[in-house]
C-alpha cells in the first residue's frame, strides 16, 4: 500500500466515523506512523508503508473513528514550540492556553506555582522561557503528575520543576511571584455539548468542576493570598462567560488590581489578579 492509498481509504473511515478533521487527522497520523512530515507524505505519495507500518496505521485510524484524539494516539502535542507527552490522564494542551503563556510572560517571575498542571505545559513553558526561575506543578491526579515528570525530563527541566500530588493548595509550601492555573471550568450543563473527542476521551476532572464551573476559582481565591508574594501575579484560564464572576472572587478576596484578556478569536480567555 502506498501513502497515497493509505491516505485515500483512511480519509474514507474517518468520514464516515464523523470525524471532522478527516483529511488532516489522516495525514497526521500517517506522518506520526512513518515518522515524518505532513509535508513529506505530499512529496511521497507513491511510497510504499511496510508492514509494519500498515498495521500500525490502520489500528490507529480505528482508534481515531472510536474519536480517540489524535494527541492520545500519537501520544504528543506541540505546545509553545514543544512536544508534550499527552494520555488519557492529561488535559490535551489548547492552543488558546498559549495566551496565558504571552500574558504570564510580559512581566519577569522567578518562582511559579501551577495548579492542576496536568502535562505541565504551562509550568514547563514558563520555566523553559525563564531559565532563571524554578517552580511546583500540582495536581490531584498521580497519573498526571508522572506524564508532568516525564514532560519535564524529557525538556530537560527537572531542576528547575517540581511536582506534588495535592487538592488545590493542600500540599503546597512556600511563596511564589507567579501563581497560574488552567483549572476545570465548564459547567455542568455545557458537558454534555462536548465533542465526543473530549466528552469521551479527556479526564472530566480536568474539564469540569460541575455546578457552575466557577468552584475552582472560588477555592483558588480563597487560599491564594497566603502564597502570592507581595508584588506578585495570578494568572488564569478561564471560560469565555466567566470574567465577571471570576474577577469578582478576586476582588473580594482583596485583589485591587484585576484584568480579564480576551484569546486570539477575541472571547474573554484569560484574568490576571494583583494586589
Ligand atoms: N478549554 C477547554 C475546553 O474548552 C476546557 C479546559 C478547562 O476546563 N480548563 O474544552
């Protein structure tokens, strides 16, 4: 089988699977099997896939119609110019996570504290872009921890990242300058809308607290001031309808200086929180 007739029935399965992306999730996965390029394939359709290759590609792509996210099955998602190991234990890093990353940069940090930190994308990317500084990635989930850990060895940070399994602030110590977080933030009522790619495949504990979806901000402004250094930021992910309520936690927990940011398609993405 050549790529081009791999590409062409895999395009077919996914089609009728109802997967969106059909052609390019194909060739992702094909690049991912043949260990190459999207754009290589292009340049190659008349090459052959071994054996090996075929079967892999084809178990992927039924795992792919199942709406298996690309990131699960490749195992890896680019984030800030990195590769993250992803799995079924792990928020799939998002792109719009990257306008955190360009708000938490604008201003110097030497020690961060992310909470939920899943892959580590966030703390990962902050430390990666700021030798200097050093940081703690929490999470309540043991699995994530060890992909965060593995994430951090694998970019070479382990000096500079440690992890601890913790509810929110339960197990953290110690004061930071930078305070960020990608918590869970979609309602209850907005789960069930899901695509079947994140309803069925992405951790709910990393996607929703239930209720309102605003939990995790009221538990995080609740105990934040005890870790913030005096001239120090929160910066947050939230949902685009959450900026008024989520500002409002902030405000009344004592914060005077609070900014909600929209994301690159101009929905309200981010809220950073000053004393
Ligand atoms: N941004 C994610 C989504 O829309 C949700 C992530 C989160 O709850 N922090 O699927």
């Amino acid at each position: 089988m050549t790529v081009a007739e791999a590409l062409r029935s895999a395009v077919m399965q996914l089609k009728t699977a109802g997967v969106s992306n059909a052609a390019n999730d194909a060739r992702r996965l094909l690049a991912h099997v043949m260990d190459a390029s999207s754009e290589w394939l292009l340049l190659h359709a008349d090459t052959r896939l071994s054996h090996a290759q075929q079967c892999q590609y084809e178990a992927d792509i039924v795992a792919r119609t199942a709406h298996r996210p690309v990131s699960q099955i490749i195992g890896k998602r680019m984030f800030w110019g990195r590769q993250f190991r992803v799995t079924e234990d792990t928020l799939d890093p998002r792109p719009e996570t990257e306008c955190l990353i360009e708000i938490a940069l604008r201003k110097p940090f030497s020690r961060v504290l992310d909470l939920g930190t899943g892959t580590g994308c966030i703390l990962l990317t902050l430390l990666a872009e700021n030798p200097g500084a050093s940081g703690l990635g929490t999470d309540l989930s043991a699995a994530a921890i060890s992909v965060a850990q593995f994430n951090a060895a694998a970019l070479g940070l382990d000096a500079q990242a440690g992890f601890a399994i913790s509810d929110w602030f339960d197990r953290v110590e110690g004061s930071f300058d930078l305070i960020v977080s990608n918590p869970p933030y979609i309602t209850a009522d907005e789960m069930a809308d899901l695509a079947p790619e994140v309803q069925n495949w992405e951790p709910h504990m990393a996607l929703s607290p239930g209720g309102d979806g605003l939990s995790a901000y009221r538990r995080i402004a609740d105990r934040v001031g005890d870790f913030l250094a005096p001239e120090g930021r929160v910066v947050m992910e939230i949902g685009p309808a959450q900026g008024a309520a989520v500002t409002g936690y902030f405000r009344a927990a004592g914060f005077t200086q609070t900014t909600v940011f929209p994301d690159l398609d101009g929905r309200d993405r981010v809220v950073v929180a000053a004393h």
